[in-house]
C-alpha cells in the first residue's frame, strides 16, 4: 500500500445527484492533488492543495468542487456530472509542492466514476 | 508545448521474454523524468527516477535509460513475469515549478 486512501473505490451517480470522493493520506506530506484519468489519455491534473491552500486549479468546471480541511484530507464533491465526465479520479500526495517537478508523489487507488 | 509521447501504445509478449518500451520527450528545460507501473483499478508506482546527468537505472528487472540530447527514454524488462502486466507511464518534470507532463502509456500484458 502507497499510504493514499480513497473512498469509495468505484461510484455510480446519476446527472442530477451529488456525491464527494474521500482522499486521505497517511505519509505526512503537506500536499495532495486530484487527478482525471480517462482511457487512452495522460493523467490530467485538477487540483492542487499545499499546506491547506488550493495552489492551482487547472480550469476544472465548477460542477467539481475540491475541499482540503487539512493537510490529510481532500475531498472531491460532485454535482450534475456529464456522462464524460466518467473517468478514474487519482488522488495523490507529495512532502509539498514548492517543487513539485522534484518531489515524488504517491497515488492512491482511484475511484472508478461513472456517470449515467 | 510539452509533450511525452510513449511507444508502443500496447505491447503483448511471452513470460520469461524481454522487452522495451519507449518514451520520448518534448519537455524544456528537462528537470527529470520518472517511470510509473500502473496495475488495473490500482494508483501508479513510481519504478525510478533519473535525473539530466543519468543515463541509466535500474530497480531489480527493470532498467531505465536516458538520453537528454535525444531527448529519449526506454524501460526495459528482463525476464517479464506475469505480474508485469500493467500500464507504464512516462512522466517527465521541467525545470522550476511546473506540472508534471504525463505520457498516455503502454499497456503491457504478458501470457503464459
């Protein structure tokens, strides 16, 4: 195991429901990230979050809303979701994200979105 | 723009063969470049990390290479075992703060 946790590991949500996506750390890093996967596409960053503070937001619809209450935690809350929005959400911690080129970041399983 | 293109986009082959996949990079000024195995419905594992001045390394059957003039990388697998089977993604850092730029990856399977 990386010391990256997500829940729940596969989700299937209605255009008109709301639902949050858990991530929590176990290695004390100070950073966490959300990242898109879709088949046959490179990993997309969303977000960023360095000691609490959302550091970047890569122009992700509003429809995803992160949360970061601290350094451990990140959630991912969804509402009205598009069907291609359905896609493998990686979670992903670092030590911080003044480097973020240098740092080695872990990843945690994903959760398997679907969007019907 | 920088760009991590990978080769061969899928990849089968015999357990106990080796093999070698491909990544080519775009990426300026070059920080460093990692080397990521993705197991089905897992996260990504890092396998090694090489920076400008390394042109090789290896993490037990896996080895590593680099060419910054070229601007090219390759991992290469001795000896595949079944447990190999799985994503590899190439990840390269330019220099100062800036994301990670991802390659789309090479799915490998290795049969019995």
């Amino acid at each position: 195991e990386t010391g990256v946790t997500q829940t729940p590991r596969h989700l299937v949500m209605g255009m008109t429901n709301k639902k949050s996506l858990k991530c929590e750390q176990h290695l004390g890093h100070n950073a966490m990230y959300w990242y898109k996967q879709s088949a046959k596409k490179p990993l997309e960053l969303m977000f960023v979050y360095n000691f609490k503070e959302q550091t970047e937001n890569n122009s992700v619809p509003s429809r995803f809303s992160p949360e970061c209450p601290n350094s451990s935690h990140l959630f991912l809350h969804l509402h009205t979701l598009q069907p291609e929005d359905s896609a493998l959400y990686l979670c992903a911690s670092s030590q911080d994200n003044f480097d973020s080129g240098a740092l080695e970041q872990y990843f945690g399983p994903g959760t398997r979105l679907t969007v019907t | 723009k920088n760009q991590v293109e990978q080769s061969p986009q899928s990849l089968i082959i015999l357990e106990g063969k080796n093999c070698t996949l491909q990544c080519n990079y775009t990426v300026s000024p070059f920080s460093n470049l990692r080397w990521y195995k993705q197991d089905t419905g897992r996260g990504p594992v890092s396998l090694t990390i090489m920076t400008f001045s390394e042109n090789t390394k290896s993490n037990g059957r896996y080895t590593a290479t680099l060419d910054a003039d070229t601007k090219q990388s390759s991992l290469h697998i001795t000896a595949s075992q079944l447990s190999d089977s799985a994503s590899y993604i190439c990840v390269v850092s330019a220099g100062g703060n800036e994301k990670l730029t991802f390659g789309t990856g090479t799915r490998l399977t290795i049969i019995p």
